[in-house]
C-alpha cells in the first residue's frame, strides 16, 4: 500500500506540468478562473472570444472542448441513438409471428414491444429525447444558457446531468443577460474612443417610419431593454432571424474566391455572434432592416429601425469602457452599423461618421489587435474605406506609418495582394493633401515669409511628383505584368440594362461612346477603380510649373473609372459593389454638372439603389467628398 501510495503521488507530481496549460493564455495572463470551454466564458464576455487559444497539452483529459465541437457530439450520438432505435424496430417487425400480437394482447406490455420500451429501447429514447432538446438549446439559446450548458456537460463527463437549463421557446424571457457598460471615473481614454455618437444625438427619440406593432413583429420578433439597451428578448420563430442574418451575410459577406478580393470579414463575424450581446442585437437590426428594404416590406424594416437605437446606446456604453472598447466585439458592431448606414442612410453624415468613429477606434486598437481572425479581416478587407476616411478628411493618416503596413500581416493570417501593394502608397496621399491645405492657408493669411513660402512649396511639389512616379512604376510592375493579364477593352451595349457611358473629346467637344474596360477577376478591378480614384485626388494639388497631371489626364482616369463600373457592377455578387463607392464619388466630382459623364453616372446610382437596395448609392454619397468644401471638410451638416 506504501507504494501504491508513493507511485500515486509521483503520478500527480509528473502531471502538474500539463494541470498548469489548462487554462487559455488570456485567462492566464490575466489571472482569472478559466472553465477550459473553447471559447471560454471569461474571454466571451470580455469580447474577445478569437483570441481564446490553449497552448499545446499533450494529456487528452486537458484538452478544452469547443462549443461547436460539443454540438458535433451530440449530433453524432443523436444519428447512433437513432439507429439503436431503428434497429430495434426492425427486429421488432422481422421477429417471430407470434411476438407483435404477443404483445398487444398482454396487458402487462409484455413480449418484444415491452422489452424494447422497458429496457435498453426506453432508455435510446429517452436519451434521444434529452440529446435532441439539448442539442436544440445549444443552438438557439442565449449566451449565458449556452455557456452554462457546455459547462454542465463537461462536468458530467458521461451522461447527462439532471438539472439541466430547461428547454423550450424562450418567449417572454430575457434572451441573455444584460452587460453593464459604465462609464469608468478611471477612464484615461482619449477622446477619440469616444468615436460614433456625439452628445446632440438623442438616440432616445430616434424612430423609424411605421412605428406601429406589425404582424411581423407579433409573429416572429418581440423586443424589450433595460437600463443598458442590450436586452433582445426572441420568440419561437428565431429561425426566422436567423434567415435574415444569412441573407444579409450572402449579400455583404459573399463567398467568392481570392481573385475577387477577400470578403469574409461579416461572414466569419456572424459565426462569433453568440458570444457576444452586443453583436448580437447589432446583426439583428442590420439584417432584419435589410431583409424589409429588400423586399419592401416597410413594417419589417421598422423592426430592425426599432433595434437601430439600443444597439447604439449599448456601443456607446462600450467605448467609453478602457477594457471593452478595444474589444473584437465593438469593432464588428462599429462596422455592422456602418453596413447599416450604407443600407439606410438615416443621416447624411451617418456613413461617414461611422468610418471616420471605426478608424479612430482601429488606432486605438493598435496593429497588434489586427493580426488574427475576424479582427484582421475586418481591418485588411475594410482597409480602401479607412484611406478613403483620410483622404476624405485630408488629414495624415496614422495608417501611413510603416508598424501598419508591416504587422498585421506579420502573422501570416492573409497575403498582401496587388490593392494592398497601391494602398501602401495611396496612405501618403492624405498628408500631402494636408500639407497643400495648409500651404493655401498661408497664402491667404501671410503668416510664413516669403523664404518659408517657397521652402513649404518646394517641399510639396517634391513630394507630389516623387508619389506620382512610384503610382506609374506601381503600374507598371503590378497592372500591366499582372499574371492573368492586364485590362482589356470591348465595345460597349447596353446589355443587362446597364447605362452606356458617353465621353467628350476635350479638343473638339463631340460625345462619343468610347470602349469599356474589363478584367480577369474582380480584384484587379476595384484594384484599378482604386488607382484611378487615389490618383484623380492627388493631381487635384499638383500645380507644378512642369510635368505636372494635365487635365486631359485627370479626365482620363474619371473616364476610367466610369469605364470599369459595367464589369464591376454587373459581376461583383451581392454588395460588393459597395467597395466601389468611394472611387465612384471621386469620379463625380471630377466632371462638370450637366455633362454625359454626370447623367450617366446618375443613371448608376439609380440602378444600384434599385437592384442592391443601397441608400448610400442614392444620395450620391456626398459624405464620401474629398474636395475642401465638402461637408466633412468645412464642418456644415
């Protein structure tokens, strides 16, 4: 017995190294309690569910168990159970002729019948009864329900514990818990975090058309909040949800291949949507608007309107928390509702505002919160809006500075392809921009000397044709060596109902219908559309004495752009037409009012907010302006 004894504690001696890896890293570095769910709770409700990893544990008992994997569990033993019952049935009908009538006649429910409901067929059923209602909880309950039940699960080991959460419809009970967000009396936060809503905002009192209950609302939604706006309280028609949160991925988040440019980012957000409330309420009010925009359907839409609110009261209450603020969860509602603006358009500075509130909030972050999972995605797929927010605020941008143009991608997560390569050059345009304002300036108030003057200038004009160059030997190296080839031209038709682009002839003045452009994929056009935009804004600064962009050229690239459209529109799935907005408001105000290229470019935005449902497209998009007296610029409304 000594030396059962001994060789047990030398036992638990040789395992305490593998006891100290089974909490995650985040856990451990926080010193925490970790459950070993993968996710774990403590990293669900800090928001930061992707970066829940476990180091490399070679004793089987101390691997964590996924959520999806316990779901995967009981699907497999919810089929075996099935075939035992199957099977016993069979048996039961092929049997001897006198078993079935045996069974029906004696009052006791004895025979074959009564042995399979009695013994091990009344147990499969049994079972089966309880796998299907859990399984059924893990994938339409809450949060905080969920995590109780892996956790259930996972201290039973075998079988099931019998004081499960009960199961059922979850109508007239609260979905999750509510998050309290306050604001922090610690909070050393710059203002900047402070990003989306602005103190004149009374989001209170922000209502949608078609206030009244619909028969939408009756049947499938019922919504409530509590004090922190977080509450989203679902009835038994969930899946209905459901459904609008798949059609607004398809249609925002499509699955195309790399050639068409990466745009998984909504996609893998909405898998990571149960770990989170607020992205949660988020994804349900975007969809669920969508959804009634789509089909037209205003009292729908309403529903999702009614949602809009508490999803931003509750983003608020997030940003101004020191913690929650850099969270994964508050960068995909930022950019969930930046989609929304993009549908709806409640304010004309609702699109901007939230790009410029989720650049902030990306610099908050740092680099290093962009190198891994949806965070990364969202920062590298999203990355033309946040240089287009720049260039739009002719501002330096932070994004210019070699740490983010280096780390993200220093973990390998994603590749740079060709549209990164431009933008590595298109992030040095915002200072010059900056820098051409400030020169203006100036010139009007006489505050530089004349010495100082020309310096400023000498250093501008530098720094414009330097950038111009490495635009044309960027060019060169990526556009026109490009493996699948470069661009090439055909002959305009009208087909699909797509306006015919008209150009002039600077020299003469005649209209006439020039080719149009079209590509080997996607990607090398929103590429090229970008490369036309970047450079229209640049030029509108370079006023060299020499070699610089005449304006027949600065026509040239508005034309191309124009000419690029018929392709991207008519093949981009879903709204990834979106990823065109910026280049196209750039090519708006490169040419006069009143011209073919501006009715034709009317015709566009017609057609787009028609097939896409796009109110951004609509307004014209006058948020997305990079002139100096565009609203953004001048701080009118």
């Amino acid at each position: 017995m000594v030396g059962d004894t001994r060789f047990s504690t030398d036992s638990r001696v040789r395992k305490a190294p593998n006891r100290q890896s089974r909490s995650c890293k985040v856990c451990r570095l926080r010193k925490v309690k970790c459950d070993r769910v993968k996710p774990c709770h403590a990293c669900c409700a800090h928001g930061y569910p992707s970066k829940c990893v476990y180091e490399h544990v070679p004793d089987e008992e101390a691997r964590p168990i996924s959520q999806a994997e316990e779901i995967q569990n009981l699907r497999a033993e919810i089929r075996d159970l099935r075939g035992r019952l199957d099977d016993n049935l069979n048996g039961m009908l092929v049997g001897p002729a006198h078993s079935f009538p045996q069974c029906v006649a004696t009052s006791c429910g004895c025979g074959i019948i009564a042995d399979v409901c009695a013994g091990s067929g009344a147990h499969d059923l049994q079972r089966l009864d309880q796998l299907e209602n859990l399984f059924e909880s893990i994938r339409s309950a809450p949060t905080p329900l969920v995590d109780n039940l892996v956790r259930d699960i996972r201290a039973a080991h075998v079988g099931l514990k019998k004081d499960l959460v009960p199961v059922g419809p979850w109508e007239g009970r609260e979905a999750y818990e509510s998050y309290d967000y306050p604001l922090s009396p610690s909070s050393t936060l710059p203002v900047r975090t402070r990003l989306l809503l602005t103190p004149d905002e009374d989001f209170n009192n922000f209502q949608a058309e078609g206030d009244d209950d619909s028969d939408f609302e009756r049947m499938s939604l019922s919504s409530g909040s509590d004090s922190s706006g977080t509450i989203s309280v679902m009835s038994m028609q969930r899946p209905a949800v459901d459904v609008f949160v798949e059609r607004f991925v398809d249609a925002f988040s499509p699955e195309v291949d790399v050639k068409s440019g990466r745009a998984g980012a909504l996609r893998a957000a909405a898998g990571i949507r149960m770990f989170s409330p607020l992205i949660t309420d988020a994804f349900e009010a975007v969809s669920v608007a969508f959804f009634g925009r789509s089909v037209q359907n205003k009292q729908i839409e309403a529903s999702g309107f009614r949602i809009y609110p508490r999803v931003l009261r509750a983003l608020q209450d997030a940003l101004v928390d020191p913690e929650k603020c850099k969270a994964e969860s508050t960068l995909v509602t930022v950019i969930l509702l930046l989609a929304f603006e993009s549908v709806e358009r409640t304010t004309q500075s609702g699109v901007s505002a939230h790009v410029r509130g989720a650049v902030r909030l990306i610099e908050h972050r740092g680099p290093e919160n962009h190198m891994y999972g949806v965070e990364h995605l969202l920062f590298t797929e999203l990355r033309p809006y946040w240089i287009g927010a720049a260039l739009a605020a002719r501002q330096p941008s932070f994004l210019a500075r070699e740490e983010w143009k280096t780390i993200p991608w220093s973990a390998g997560t994603t590749q740079k392809d060709i549209l990164h390569s431009l933008l590595d050059l298109a992030t040095e345009v915002p200072g010059l921009l900056a820098m051409s304002d400030a020169f203006k300036e100036a010139q009007i108030t006489s505050l530089m000397g004349t010495q100082e003057m020309a310096v400023k200038q000498s250093t501008l004009w530098n720094g414009i044709r330097e950038l111009t160059a490495r635009f044309y030997q960027w060019y060169e190296d990526n556009v026109v060596a490009y493996p699948d080839g470069p661009p090439q031209e055909a002959e305009q038709t009208g087909d699909q109902g797509f306006p015919v682009f008209q150009r002039r002839d600077l020299r003469t003045g005649a209209t006439f219908t020039p080719t149009r452009f079209t590509y080997p994929n996607l990607l090398l056009a929103q590429t090229m559309c970008v490369y036309y935009a970047v450079r229209l804004v640049l030029s509108s600064i370079d006023n060299r004495p020499h070699d610089r962009v005449s304006p027949l050229e600065q026509y040239d690239l508005g034309c191309g752009i124009c000419r690029s459209l018929e392709f991207y529109i008519l093949t981009a799935p879903g709204n990834m037409i979106n990823r065109l907005a910026f280049p196209t408001r750039v090519a708006w105000e490169a040419f006069p009012d009143g011209g073919p290229e501006r009715r034709f470019m009317i015709e566009v935005l017609r057609l787009v907010e028609r097939r896409h449902s796009l109110g951004l497209w609509g307004s014209a998009m006058p948020e997305l302006s990079t002139k100096e007296s565009s609203p953004l610029n001048t701080g009118s409304s």
